[in-house]
C-alpha cells in the first residue's frame, strides 16, 4: 500500500507545488501536509463492524464521519481525511473514522477487508466540517493550516506512520 498511495499523494503534490508561491508556508499544499501528518489505516475481515450502523449519504463523507464520530466521540472515534482506495482501485478523496485501536470505521462505504486509507487524525472538533465539504477541501479553513500549520494537540496518533 505504501508505494502506491505514496506515490499517488507525491505525484499530486509535485503537480500542485508550482501553482503558487507557497514556499515560505509550513506546508505547500494539502498533499504536503498529509505527506508529512498523514498516517495509514486498512480494514480487515476482522475489524468488527458495529451492530446498527446507520445507511449515510454517498456523496457526503466528511459530512458523515463527522457526524458519526461526533456522536460517538465518548468512545473514542476520531475523524479522519485523506485519500481511500475504492473498490475500482482508484485512491479518491475521503473521510471516515478511526478507533482508538487504528481500526477504520467508515459510515458511508462499507468496511471492505484490503481498502487502504491515508489520512489525518483530526482530533480537535472544532476542525471537523459541519456542513459542506472536509478540511483539505475547503481552502478558507485550509489556507491558515498551510501557511501556520496547525494548532498543538490537533490531530490524534492512531494507525500507522507513512
């Protein structure tokens, strides 16, 4: 999973770096900042899934996950965003939530044994959509992320280094 993902996020940071002069910025782009924060996840036959998780709208995952880990936020579900193998083997823009063990669960795919995540563990709620689309998407709430970086105790360790 390394190579490919990996190779995925570096190709589209190296075609995004030269659109702006963003070289004095802590990250060049979104791809940088998961690059550098971004951490690994897959499901697994034995991932369990939860007992009534809820039918959510495709279309609307970082709306979904966070919703879905906000309501179970005592359990310690965190939401995550980055990039998800889909079943046609094409990594696309994603959210979804993460277990304090490093297992995904993701209310709007299925959790399919072998589907790949890479992704950043938002841990401060504040920076979790509300409404409209996840935080690498929308370039108000990213832009002082990219130039700043982001505040201490943001983002949560579960899952795996790239």
């Amino acid at each position: 999973m390394r190579g490919h993902a990996h190779g995925h996020i570096c190709q589209l940071a190296d075609q995004l770096e030269h659109v702006y002069d963003t070289r004095s910025w802590t990250y060049r782009t979104q791809h940088h900042l998961l690059l550098d924060l971004g951490r690994r996840f897959t499901t697994t036959p034995t991932t369990p899934a939860p007992r009534r998780l809820p039918a959510m709208p495709a279309g609307q995952c970082c709306n979904n996950a966070a919703r879905y880990a906000h309501a179970r936020h005592e359990h310690g579900l965190v939401y995550a965003e980055g990039f998800a193998l889909d079943v046609a083997g094409a990594y696309l823009p994603h959210a979804w939530c993460v277990r304090p063990d490093g297992s995904v669960l993701d209310p709007t795919w299925q959790n399919a044994p072998g589907r790949a995540y890479i992704g950043m563990l938002v841990a401060d709620r504040r920076l979790w959509p509300v409404e409209g689309g996840g935080l690498l998407e929308d370039f108000r709430r990213l832009l002082p992320i990219l130039r700043d970086g982001l505040p201490q105790q943001a983002l949560a360790v579960y899952g795996r280094p790239l």
